[in-house]
C-alpha cells in the first residue's frame, strides 16, 4: 500500500553509491536504499562492477536448461478433460504437455480449447538455433503422431523463449551457490527467486520464501 511500482524497466547497469544503490536501465535511473533481486543471478552480476574472479567464475559455472513453450489452440473443446501429460520420449519433441482450459473455462474462448508444449532446450542444443515457424511445424507433428491433437483442428499457435527455465542441479551447485549467496550478502543485497538463488523452487515454495522475507525487511523497518 502507498509504495510506486514500476514496470517493464531493463535492467542494465547496478551500482553502489551513497550508502545505497543506483540501477539503471530502460527507464532512466533510480535510487534505493537496499534491493531484493528476482533476476538471474548470472545477469545481475554481468550488470555490475568489481566483481571478484572468483564470484564471476562460479556463476558462470552455474548450469540450466532453457525453455521454448508453444501454445497451441484448438477449435473445439477436445482438450478440456486433462491437466498435464509428461511425455519421456525422446522421440517426442516436448517433455511436458499442459491444458489450460481444465484449470478454469475462462482460460479459452467458447467452443474452444488450447494446450502448452514445454520443449527443454540445453545451451548450445540444435533446438536452440530452430525457428519459432519450424518448432512450431514439430510440435504439432509429435503431437498429432501421439493422438493428443488433430493438426487439422489447430487455429492458433504462439512461442515464447526462456533462457533461464531450469536449474540444474550439478555435482558443483552447492559451492557455486554458497560461494554467490555470501557475496551477495556481503554487499546487504537479498537474492529472491529461482534464478536469483539459482535452485529449483516452484511458485509454493516461492510464495513462502517471499512471505518469509517481506517478514524480515519490515521487521527492520520497524
């Protein structure tokens, strides 16, 4: 309540200055007293100076895998029954299948229906240099090889890209992370978030850290 929130600004240069930190970006120039950083940790320290060898080196070390999520939509309601299908087949260019339409009606339009196809994508995989056209063609393929659409019955396809989708969680995570997390809160910054703590938390777990912290910043505000 009463706080200013801004939106869509890019990030592009953190730095301290005056007991607090300035961040700038897309939007000009801002001011804070502390930050609490939701973004990837690798591209927040890209963002700032003077970060010892040591730190750069083992968020580089950090590993993921990205995400290219195709939505397609139906012109029927064919796809209202179900809630989510892991496809472990390698032969089937997604791994996850999920349908919007079963968690609530108003997700779709009338006498329609749409799913999302998860395709995980390593760094450096043929799946990353792919068109959002020729993925797209795939997708719809597998799935209509494997009986869970008909291609006939598409009317709307749209891909979204994410870098950073999942943390892998290698034999050197747990001293790259510790060695992060202590620069950080060195510097009185508070990482928040998959990708800011770089571990694979779901959005319950999420939720209760971000309670957890709200808790803590207010009770020093107190």
């Amino acid at each position: 309540q009463g706080a200013n929130v801004t939106t869509a600004f890019e990030v592009e240069r953190i730095s301290a200055e005056a007991g607090g930190w300035f961040v700038s970006g897309s939007g000009g120039h801002k001011f804070y007293d502390r930050l609490v950083l939701t973004m990837p940790v690798r591209e927040a320290l890209r963002r700032m100076d003077n970060i010892p060898q040591g730190v750069m080196a083992a968020a580089e070390a950090l590993r993921y895998n990205s995400l290219r999520v195709i939505l397609i939509g139906v012109g029927n309601s064919s796809l209202m029954d179900k809630s989510a299908v892991y496809i472990p087949d390698p032969g089937v260019t997604p791994h996850r299948i999920c349908f919007m339409g079963f968690f609530s009606e108003d997700n779709v339009p009338p006498g329609k229906s749409s799913l999302i196809a998860e395709v995980t994508v390593p760094p450096g995989h043929e799946l990353e240099k792919i068109s959002d056209a020729s993925l797209t063609e795939m997708v719809v393929d597998d799935l209509h090889r494997v009986g869970i659409i008909d291609r006939r019955d598409v009317v709307e396809t749209e891909v979204t890209n994410i870098t950073y989708g999942y943390v892998i969680h290698d034999l050197a995570h747990k001293r790259n992370t510790a060695i992060i997390k202590d620069y950080f809160a060195s510097l009185g910054i508070h990482l928040h978030g998959r990708f800011a703590e770089f571990e694979y938390i779901n959005m319950d777990e999420v939720i209760k850290r971000s309670m957890t912290l709200a808790a803590k910043l207010n009770d020093q505000e107190a």
